[in-house]
C-alpha cells in the first residue's frame, strides 16, 4: 500500500491558549484586554471601585499588538 502524500509545507501556527483567554478584537477590530485583580481578595473593595474593574481597555502601543498578535494569530473578532 502506496504511503499517503503529506500535505504542502505549511504549518499551522498554535496559538498561546493564556493571550486569547486575555485578549479580544472588537467589531471595528481594536485590541481589548480586561482589568486584573478580579479573582479574589475583594471583600473590603468598594462598589465603584469593583464595577470599575468590569471595563475593557484598548491596547495602546503597537509593540503590544503586534506580539500578541504573533501570539494569537487567529484571533476572530467577536460577532
């Protein structure tokens, strides 16, 4: 039996699982990430200050996204 014929020299990349659980693309394709400190240690934290934490924020500066970009390659924007 002939072997099988491999496939063309492409590899797919893998993405980094930690960036696209941190990073999302927008409609209009801005790089959003979320705040940190929301797991734990939040009792005595005030009412404003947590519902501060929920907000997105665009990444600035195009080193950023371009590694994580390299790090996600196929991140889908959200629909």
């Amino acid at each position: 039996m002939p072997r099988k014929a491999k496939a063309s020299g492409k590899v797919k990349m893998k993405t980094h699982k930690a960036t696209s659980k941190r990073f999302r693309l927008t409609g209009a394709g801005k790089l959003v990430r979320t705040k940190g400190g929301k797991s734990h240690l939040r009792r005595r934290t005030s009412d404003r200050t947590t519902a501060l934490l929920s907000e997105m924020i665009t990444v600035e500066g195009d080193g950023y996204v371009k590694r994580i970009n390299r790090l996600a390659p196929y991140m889908k924007k959200k629909k």
